[in-house]
C-alpha cells in the first residue's frame, strides 16, 4: 500500500476563519478533514474530527458568518466531531 503525507500552509488572508481559528486558538490541537461533500449547489456539507476544546470552538462556529447550520458530538474528553453546513 502506498501512502502520502501532505502539507499544505496557505496565508492567513486565503484560510478559511474556522481554519485560522483552529491554528491560532490555544484550546485548539488540529482538525482532520474526513467527509466533504459538495453534491449540493448553493451549500457544501463537511465532517471534520477536531482535537481540542469543544465549548470555544463552538463559539467561533456561532459566529462565523458562512456556517448555516453545525452539530458537535465529543468522542472523549480531548477530542470531537463536527459536522458543518456552509
């Protein structure tokens, strides 16, 4: 089986703010992209597993502009899935 590892690191004024978020955020450790669907026109679907602290990261989603809607689930105490419409 062959495997990649990439990294990619954009500037902070192409990111994403809930990337940027993640990055910056001392409570934040990294989020890994495992779903992204975006079969919908107007709307793209994606599920991310996220190391970190639930609670201010669902502050930073409540406020972000682009997110219609979200749910977070905890996986155990240092880790979550989060769920985001955009």
């Amino acid at each position: 089986m062959k495997y990649v590892r990439l990294t990619l690191r954009h500037p902070r004024e192409m990111r994403n703010p809930m990337r940027s978020f993640i990055m910056e955020h001392d409570a934040m450790e990294r989020a890994e992209l495992l779903n992204w669907n975006l079969s919908h026109e107007d709307r793209d679907y994606v599920l991310f597993r996220i190391v970190g602290e639930m609670e201010p990261y669902a502050e930073a989603v409540d406020a972000a502009p682009l997110i219609h809607d979200y749910e977070l689930t905890p996986l155990d105490d240092a880790s979550f899935y989060a769920y985001i419409e955009h």
